[in-house]
C-alpha cells in the first residue's frame, strides 16, 4: 500500500492533522507571533564613546582615543578598529569577525574600557559602551510641542518619558531637544583676583560645604539613634551663601564674587516641529514586545498625558515603524489574495471552477502551516520574513497545481476519482519534492553570507524554506484528501473533455515550434550563446549598471547644516529656520518639518549614537506625502528642486544626507587616505578632492580637513612654571574651569530626588567674551600669590583638525561624497581609475569603503551561494534521475533565467542591485522546477517505448498546462511587490523577467539540450562498451562510417597534449623545486627524521599526480571522441519493403515508408554527404554512410586508427545508393 493509499483510506486523520490543524493552529500562531519591523539582530560591533567637553582634536586623540585603543589593542576576533578624535568626543569602533562570540566580545571590551578609565582625565565623562542592533532603533519618536519656557519643556517631557517608561513593553525612553537645567555659579574673574582667589579655590569651597556623609548611631537611653549631618545643600539660592576665605574680620562668601543660576546647560540644542518649539521621546520596545499593539498603547498613553498639559502644548507622532509595518501586512495580505484570485482564474479554463477553487487552497492553507512552524521554531513576523512569504506566495501553490493537474490528467483518461488521486498522485510525487527541494536548495546557500547583511539576510532562506515544506505537506497530502471528495470532470456540449482536447490551439502551435527546434539544434545553441552574450554585454556596456541597494524612493528627506565649526548654536539655528522657510515654499508635499539644532535628530529608522552637542550641526528632516498613496514628485526630484534655493543660502554648508536602506555606511562614495603625517596627509586630500569634483555624479563632498574650527594655544615656559612652583595641572585645571566650567557635583531636585542636574563653575558669560579674558586668569604660585597666566604663557591662534581618525591605531583621513544621476559603485571604480594614477610616498595608500566595499563584499557572498545552490540543485538532480546528462539538461534554464533577468531590468530601467542579486539566486531553484518536471515527463514516455523525438513532444505536450500554470501563478503572486515597492522592484522584475522567459525557452530549449546530452551521454557509453544495439539488420544495410580523418585528429591531439604539458612543467617546476630546496627537516631523532622525509615525499607525489591528471585531461577527451567515433560504425540504416530502421547512439526507431513525406539531400550532395528523411514535422540527417552485408568487425582502437578507411568515393557511393533506395521506397 502506498502513502497515498493510506491518505486516502485514513481520510479523516488526516484531514484533521493537515487541514483542520493548520487552520486552527495557524490563526492563533499568527495572532501570537511577535509583530516586529527590522529582525532583532545585533551586529558584530561595539562603540565606545567618551565625551570630553572643550577638549580639541588634538588632545581628545592624546588624553582619551589612544588610552583607549591601546588598551583594546590586545583583543581577539577582530576585523578593525577604528575611531575618530572630534572637538569633545572620541568615538572608537570594533569591528570584530563574523564567527566572534559577540556577547563575550562585548564583555571583554567593557572591561577593557574600565581598566582604560583609570588612564582619561578626570573631567573625562566615563566612557560608554554601545551595542550595534536593530533592536536599539526606536520604533517611534514623540514630540511634544509648545511654545512655552525650554527649561519647562524639557522637564514636562521628561515626565512624560517617565511615564512611558513605566508600560511592560517600553525598554527605554530617551528625551532629546529642550533645555536642560543646569546649576552655574558664575565667577567674576576681576572680584575673585580683589580678593586673592583662583577659581580652583571657589571649585574646593563649594565642593567642601556641599556634601552629605552619614553620621553613624549613637545609644541614647538605650536607644540606638541614626546620626544625620545636615550639611548637603538643598535649594539653589544657599550656594550664594557658601563661604570661601576669611580675610580679617570679613568672610567672603560665593555671593560677593559671583551669582548662582538655576538655569540651563550652555550645551544647547534646539528642537521644532513645524516651527514650534518641541522636545522628543524615543520610544524602544523591549524584545519580543508585539511593535503594532506597543505603538497603539504608547498613543493612548500620549493622549491621556495630554489632558495634564499647559494650554497650548500637544504631542505629535514624527516617526513611526508601525505605518512601515502595516503597509507590510497589507502587502503580504493583497498578495495573498491577488495570487488566489489568478490561480482560481487561470485554471478555471483548464480544470473547471471546482478544480481551481481546490487548487488555490493551498495558498492559505500553506500560510496558515508556515506561522506555526515559525511559532515552532521562535521566529518572529518581521519585515523580511513577511517579504520572504510574498516572495514565496506565487511558488506555495505551484505544487499543487502540478499536483491537482496530474491527478486531473488521470481523471480525464476514465479513471475512476480515487484511483486517479492515487495514481496521479504517485506519479508525480518524487518530482514534485525533488522540485521543492531544488527550490530550498536555491535560498539555503544564502545563509553563507557574513556579516550583518549575512544575518539580516538569513530570515529569508530560514523563511522560504518552511513555507516550501509547508506547501509540500498541503500539494501531497490536503489537495490529494479534498480532490477525493470533490474533483469534478469538465464536461462541454454534454460530453468529457479529454487530456488532448484541452489548450489544442496552444498544443498544436507548441507541437510546431519544438519540432522546428528538435530539427535544428544548431541553431537553437546558437541562439543560446548569442542571448548570453547579450546579458553579458548589458552589464559590460553597464547599460546594467550596478549598485548596492537601489535609488528607491522615501516619504523622509534629511537636510543637515554646517556653520563653520566653533559657530555658535544661535547663528546655526538661524540657518535652520531658513532652510524650514524654503522647504515651507518649495515643497508642498511636505507633511511635516522637523529640525533640531546642535545635535543629531533621533531617528526611528536608522541606528544612531549619541554623540553630544555641536554647535554647528542641524537637520531638518521633512516628512513627505505617502508615495504609495499619493502620487508626488520623488524625494530625488523633490531634493533637486531645493538644492539651488539651498545653495544660495551663505554660511553654511548644506547637504542631503543619503538615506540608508542597508547596513550603516558613512556616506555612499567613500575614500580613506592612509598615512602617518598630517601635512602630507593634508596635501593627498586636496589632491584628491580635485579629482572626485572633476567625476560626473559626484555631489556634497566633504572631508575631514575642510571647515576645521580654529584654535587659541596656550604655550606655557615650563622653565618659568617650575621655578614659580606653578602646578602645569592646576593650570590646566584652571583655564578649563574659566572657560567649559568644572562640574563640582550633581544637584538633586528639590521637588523630585530621583533627577539630578549637574553643578558647575565657571567665569560668567561676559567676562568670557572679553579679548582680555585670558588675562584676567590667574594661578597660584607655592608661595602662595597669584600670577597672571601670561606672566609664565604666551597666546596664539591657529587652524585646528576636524577630528583625527584612526584605522587599526593607524592615522587616516576620509572624503565622502553623494551620488546624483549614477550609482555609488560606478562612481567608485571611476575613481579608482584615476587615483590608481597619483604616484603616493612610501607609507600612504588609498583605501575605498562606503557602498563599493558592501557591494563587493555582499556580491561575493552572493555569488558563494549562487555557486554552492547550483551544485545542491545539481547534486539533487542526479540523485533523481540517476544519470549526469539529463541534470546538465535541466541546469541549461540558469543561464536562460539570466538572460531574461538582465533584459528585464535593462527594459524598466533597473540598476542590478544586491536585491537583484538576491532574486537571480533564488530564481535559481524555481526556473529548474518546471524543467524537473517536464524531464521526468520525458522519461515515463520513453518508458512507454515512444523514441526520443516523440517522447519529447509528447512530453512537453502533457506538462504543457502546468508550466504555463505555474508560472502565471508565480508571477501573480510576486507582482504586487514588484509594483508597490521600489526597493524590492528589482528582485521582482529579476524574478518575473527571468521565470517568463525560462519558461518559454524550458519549453523548446530544455527538449533541445535533452536529446543533445542524451546523445553525448551514450554515445560516451558505447565508446567504451560498444554499440549500444546488437540486433543485426533485416533489410538493405548502410553503416555508418567515422574512421576518415580520424588519425589526423588524434595527431593533432597528441601536440595539443604535448604543448599543454610543457606549458604545465614550466609553470609548475621550478616553484615545486624551490619547495623541495627550502623545505627544513628538522626531526630530533633519525626515525622521525625519515617518517618526516617519507611524508614530505607522498604529499609532493600526491599533488604530483593530481596535477598530472589535470594535465592529461585533453588526452582523456580526446580518447574518448576518438573511440566513440569508432563505436558509431556499429550504428546503421535499415530500409525494409515496410520502412526505414534507423539506430543512433541515444535511440532506435522505425518509420514507416507511409509516413516517410520526403527524402532530400544536401545541396552539394554527393560532395557534402548528407541526406535529410521528413516524417511529418520530423526530420532526421544521416551522414557518411557506406552499404554492407553485415556490421563491420569490431577491432581495438589501436588497430581500428591504422587500418585502411573508407575511400571518399565508397563514401559518396553508399550515399548514392542509399538516397535510390530511399526514393525507390517512398514510391512503391
């Protein structure tokens, strides 16, 4: 009894397990599975960052970045590291392997970095750790918007970020923008020298009388009492009143020197939503938290919070994954049914409705199966999982289409329904999962790829994979179980319709073309090889051009502003407002405005690390109208639009940031010059930007020297400060404290302990601007007294570093630029051209990242996978048909699904992009599916004793309705997404492109390249065994002749093979003689000298001999076409009173003299010793044929080449006499 039967007789368990389960189990799954936008992966990267206020490239590089990396110099498992020294900030990045331990990893560099801590200054912030992940990108921002006090402001949005916190699914809610309270005590430098002090004197008399240390307890009475000292300071005006010296009868209190203000940070950002003042809340979810209900609970959270507000103050929703997320539901949804809708349509004209509505089924039968094997193995519902189920919806009901078809087929033959369910279902199971599994094999591969991309990736494979099984287990055993109770016969005008009355008009033409095809070959492999060169050419004429992600458009544009650095946040914000004045103007497809001045804006759809204020830093980012449902102008064209208003705008250096779909990059086009000198380093950078503004497409350049913020250098005669006993670190101390202030402690609100604010000192802003600022500083010497700073420093002015960057603790400098009108990769290997060019001094070279390295890297992983599917495909191939020719046959649809690819997207105008790349790997499997399908058809034909030419047409005929089926289906199923969205547009232009025209050319090439192999494959057999039929022959006898020229071929084939292994001796002689020479053997005993020597000698044999027999391959080639070609003359034509027998290596058939319609030969026949035989649309070409009485001896290869050949006149002779006869049949 077979499975089949079984499903058949146990119909009700097995309804229950594959058709009552999955729908109730795959509801709940579905409702319970984490929604989620990017999958939950982290990066193999950690980011320390470590904020050092008012401290310069220069010193940030000394005191803080190289501390830093020298500590974690010593790591394991590391790719790079690289870091970047800015006015503040070091930022040192670890890139670490992609098979690294990252939790360990991470552990290990926190650890570093605490043992670094103990080497940074102490006004040195503690440095901060970052993990890379997408799950730290927040899933939206929260502004609050109102034009009330920023101090107010901030304050109310962080209680209002408090609140949120406090909800189960919020992980973080972190407050940007508004002003931050701080406390400053602001110094008089002028009273404070009245009265003898420094304000490293001030520094240690708040820190003294400000303090809260716990008393102990005391025994009262037999009580034990906590002691309490009451010394900490609790409201802000009591600073005022802290004493700092005595002189006399006077103290001289921090009131008569200086003020105290319950004010904000002088760090200040500013922050706007439509050009109202706002402050914004990131809101991150925690792991596995459902991303749609955490949104719509964080939205009801805002609008009860909103109640409590001052009159005038909202909140307002900037950024939200949850829009992105729906839209992705939406679209697996419309996918879903659209595929339905054109399964039920295109079968209904072959099947009948009842049949159709059977078949499309699967669709949701398949989906609902796949959530709970994902429920099953802890995925979650995120983007590329849901792009993995559209991508694969088309292909869910591909094998029940040819599951249902067959078993249709066999209930048009008569049979009864339930043993046309089972002998249709049997039939043509095996291919059907070889298929599956040639499809999975396709994706898998792509789990080799590495890095981020690698694991981001990985979602689709893991994906594409259980829904295939899951379609599998509903072709095989559902659709079997429904057609058993429900298949219907197609009846027209009262009568069933048969298997060939359907399609007739499509089979008939079918027939006509594949016959065409089958008598001319050679032509057909022409055309083969010319539609390769093409899709090769589309990509070397890079009318192809390619690129890393595609230019698809966005609903966001960012526009960031740079003010000469040092600028003060004040002039960067008039700019700003500019720049939000022209969007206001130009755009009207602007929703909403955004700008945050001083800092980077948050972001809910890219991974951010915050890197402190800078005053010279804004970005607008302008919210656009939906492009999915409004139809505007593009986000490039809108950009476009605003850059010549921009431009005019002085100032400021204003560019479009490029919007990142992929892993974090710096900048699209990205150059890294390597060097240790910073003048030489500088020149190479000038030079270098010359030539990027001179290459077409080339747009915001920047580098790291351009705009640097200018320096005032403090000099200090170390001779002078030594003999004056002048502490250089108190005077560091000093000057820092005058200018960014020292942070004396934290502050903690009076009406709420849990915030604190930070203490400063510093001089009041006044006396800061002053040209004599610097003059009014004043250190104490060891006597005591006070020395003005320029008694002991001179002053001077200079241009300072952007930052100074790191690669390896080596000293790089970047350039970045954006692409316009040309893809970033283009661009790059143009550049790379002409730098190749520039003769650079010893020690420097150039290094190219940005998205030429992610493409190069990402391509290579891809065509990994591309190469390792093939041979999966390949592997599984052969262990179905059990033979090497006819798999070679089915791979022929890769190269055609290329082709087809390549004119798709040189047609719509798509650039071949990784997500191109990622449709021709996984096109890979599905294109071999019909071919799978359409082969084994052919081989139960030639079961059924049909020769070769009948079993092919015979067999495209019946797989006819399948293949056109299935391939709309898929089509249908993938081109909503490839509509709806352009980031994926490419993949399914590549997929839909390259499916339609494998499957035209499965039908006609694939039968082509079938007979060819299928002839290679026994003509191969019989050179070693023989002619493959022994029966002798009945009638008037022509054998085929092969010995003429046979000699001069295996000449010629000799010197091929003697050049071939000269080339090969001289290219690997003298290497394996110098291995030989230099090989040390350095045993410590005679035995294991000799067991060392024997070793050394069999490795050398072995690859010796491996290389030998790569060397003698043209001979083993060559032999066995000469001992096939002797083989052949045991091959003949029959012709008997009742037809023609013909016998080939591949086949032997007969044909009848009746359906003989015409003997022709060549044009220049005798001379060209060719004859064609027509029967029907058939035709067959004989040549070089002599007439015998029987099959010539059999002799060994040796005796056949130096025996006499035929003469060319017995030749033209046996050809004369077989053309006679030949007419003298068709006209008896």
């Amino acid at each position: 009894m077979t499975f089949i039967s079984l499903v058949i007789r146990r119909w009700l368990i097995f309804a229950l397990l594959v058709i009552a389960l999955p729908i109730v189990a795959g509801t709940v799954a579905y409702q319970t599975l984490p929604k989620e936008g990017e999958p939950e992966i982290s990066a193999p990267v950690a980011i320390v960052v470590t904020l050092f206020p008012g401290a310069s490239p220069s010193e940030v590089e000394s005191l803080v970045t190289n501390p830093i990396e020298e500590e974690l110099s010593d790591l394991k498992d590391v790719e790079e590291m690289r870091s970047n020294s800015a006015e503040g900030v070091s930022v040192v990045v670890i890139d670490f392997e992609a098979e690294a331990d990252l939790e360990r990893s991470l552990q290990k560099v926190r650890e570093k970095v605490s043992d670094a801590r103990k080497e940074l200054p102490d006004q040195a912030e503690d440095p901060e750790v970052n993990e890379v992940s997408f799950s730290d990108i927040p899933i939206m921002i929260a502004s609050v918007v109102g034009d009330i006090d920023p101090v107010k402001l901030r304050r109310l949005t962080e209680r209002v970020a408090d609140e949120i916190e406090l909800m189960p699914e919020i992980l973080a809610a972190d407050v940007a923008g508004g002003l931050v309270r701080e406390i400053q005590i602001y110094l008089d430098p002028q009273r404070i020298n009245q009265y003898g002090l420094t304000i490293l004197d001030v520094f240690d008399a708040v820190k003294q009388s400000d303090i809260n240390i716990p008393g102990g307890q005391v025994n009262l009475e037999g009580r034990r009492l906590l002691l309490r000292t009451l010394t900490e300071i609790k409201h802000v005006p009591d600073y005022a009143k802290v004493p700092l010296v005595r002189q006399g009868d006077r103290v001289v209190f921090l009131g008569d020197v200086g003020t105290v203000v319950d004010g904000h940070s002088e760090d200040v950002s500013y922050s706007r939503v439509g050009g109202v003042n706002s402050a914004s809340i990131a809101v991150k979810k925690r792991s596995g938290a459902n991303i749609l209900e955490t949104t719509y609970k964080v939205r009801d959270k805002l609008k009860e919070l909103e109640a409590t507000f001052p009159a005038g103050v909202t909140t307002t929703i900037t950024a939200e994954k949850a829009k992105f997320i729906k839209q992705g539901f939406d679209q697996m949804n419309n996918s879903a049914v659209v595929g339905l809708i054109i399964v039920v349509v295109v079968l209904y004209f072959a099947m009948g409705l009842r049949n159709s509505v059977i078949t499309s089924l699967s669709i949701p039968l398949s989906l609902l199966l796949t959530f709970v094997f994902l429920k099953v193995f802890g995925l979650s519902n995120n983007d590329m999982v849901r792009f993995a189920l559209v991508l694969c919806i088309g292909m869910l009901v591909d094998n029940a289409i040819i599951v249902v078809e067959n078993v249709y087929h066999h209930f048009q033959l008569g049979k009864d329904r339930i043993t046309a369910v089972i002998d249709g279902t049997s039939e043509i199971a095996m291919p059907v999962i070889s298929a599956t599994l040639t499809t999975m094999a396709a994706f898998l591969p792509m789990l080799l790829m590495t890095g981020v991309t690698g694991e981001y990736m990985g979602f689709l494979p893991k994906t594409v994979t259980i829904a295939l099984s899951a379609s599998l287990v509903i072709a095989l055993i559902a659709n079997p179980l429904i057609l058993s109770r429900f298949m219907k016969q197609t009846v027209k005008a009262g009568q069933i319709v048969k298997p060939e009355e359907d399609l007739k008009q499509l089979k008939r033409l079918y027939v006509r073309v594949v016959s065409w095809s089958l008598n001319h070959r050679f032509q057909v492999v022409c055309l083969i090889v010319l539609s390769l060169a093409m899709a090769v050419g589309l990509v070397a004429l890079k009318l192809v051009k390619i690129e890393m992600f595609p230019d698809a458009d966005f609903d966001y544009i960012y526009i960031t502003v740079e003010t000469p650095r040092g600028t003060d946040v004040d002039v960067t914000d008039a700019v700003a407002r500019q720049v939000e004045q022209l969007v206001a103007a130009h755009v009207p497809e602007a929703v909403q405005t955004v700008a945050t001045v001083g800092q980077q804006g948050q972001s809910a759809y890219e991974f951010s690390v915050g890197t402190g204020i800078d005053s010279h830093f804004a970005e607008i980012t302008v919210e656009l109208q939906d492009g999915k449902e409004v139809a505007r102008a593009s986000h490039r064209q809108i950009q476009e639009r605003l850059r010549p208003y921009l431009q005019k705008i002085p100032g400021a250096d204003i560019r479009f940031r490029a919007i990142q779909w992929g892993p974090p990059t710096a900048a699209p086009v990205l150059i890294k010059i390597i060097g240790p000198e910073i003048p030489e380093l500088r020149r190479l950078t000038a030079q270098t930007r010359r030539i990027m503004e001179d290459v077409a497409g080339v747009v915001d350049i920047k580098d790291d020297f351009s705009d640097a913020a200018p320096e005032l250098r403090v000099s200090v005669d170390r001779a002078r400060s030594a003999a004056m006993g002048i502490s250089l670190e108190a005077l560091a101390y000093t000057l820092r404290g005058a200018t960014a202030g020292l942070e004396i402690r934290e502050f903690r609100d009076e009406r709420d302990v849990s915030k604190k604010y930070d203490l400063k000192v510093r001089f009041s802003p006044e006396s800061r601007t002053r040209p004599s600022m610097l003059d009014d500083v004043k250190v104490r010497a060891d006597t005591g007294e006070l020395v003005p700073l320029s008694t002991i420093a001179e002053f001077s002015q200079g241009s300072g570093l952007n930052g100074i960057r790191h690669s390896d603790r080596r000293r790089i400098v970047r350039l970045s630029a954006n692409n316009r009108g040309r893809s970033a990769v283009e661009i790059t290997q143009e550049l790379i051209e002409k730098l190749d060019r520039l003769d650079l001094p010893a020690g420097y070279r150039f290094d190219y990242s940005g998205e030429y390295e992610e493409t190069a890297e990402s391509f290579e992983s891809l065509g990994l996978a591309y190469i390792v599917a093939a041979i999966l495909i390949f592997t599984l191939l052969v262990s179905q048909f059990d033979s090497l020719a006819q798999p070679f046959a089915i791979l022929t649809s890769l190269p055609l699904s290329i082709v087809g690819a390549m004119v798709g997207l040189y047609a719509t105008g798509n650039n071949f992009s990784i997500m191109s790349f990622i449709g021709l790997v996984g096109l890979s499997g599905i294109v071999v599916n019909d071919s799978i399908v359409l082969v084994d058809c052919i081989n139960r034909m030639r079961m059924k004793s049909l020769d070769l030419f009948e079993a092919i047409v015979a067999g495209g005929q019946q797989r006819l309705r399948p293949i056109i089926s299935t391939t709309v289906s898929t089509v249908g199923g993938i081109l909503t997404l490839t509509i709806t969205d352009e980031l994926w547009e490419g993949l399914g232009v590549v997929i839909i492109f390259g499916i339609c025209f494998a499957t035209v050319l499965t039908l006609v090439v694939v039968p082509v390249m079938y007979s060819l192999f299928e002839g290679a494959r026994y003509s191969i057999v019989s050179a070693f065994r023989g002619p493959r039929w022994t029966e002798a022959p009945k009638g008037q006898s022509y054998f085929f002749s092969r010995r003429r020229y046979a000699r001069l071929v295996f000449v010629l084939l000799m010197a091929g093979q003697l050049a071939v292994l000269a080339a090969g001796i001289a290219a690997f002689a003298p290497p394996t003689i110098t291995t030989i020479a230099n090989t040390p053997f350095q045993a410590p005993s005679t035995l294991k000298l000799v067991i060392e020597i024997i070793v050394f000698g069999l490795e050398m044999l072995l690859k010796a001999a491996g290389l030998l027999a790569v060397l003698l391959l043209p001979t083993w080639v060559g032999l066995v076409y000469v001992m096939a070609k002797r083989s052949r003359e045991g091959y003949y034509v029959d012709i008997t009173p009742q037809g023609v027998f013909i016998g080939t290596p591949a086949d032997r058939f007969f044909i009848e003299k009746d359906a003989i319609t015409a003997v022709k030969a060549a044009r220049f026949f005798p001379a060209i010793p060719s004859i064609s035989i027509y029967s029907g649309r058939r035709r067959i070409i004989v040549r070089k044929l002599i007439k015998a009485g029987g099959a010539p001896e059999k002799k060994p290869l040796k005796a056949w080449l130096l025996a006499r050949p035929p003469q060319r006149a017995a030749i033209r002779e046996g050809m004369h006499d077989l053309k006679r006869a030949l007419d003298a049949l068709v006209t008896s």
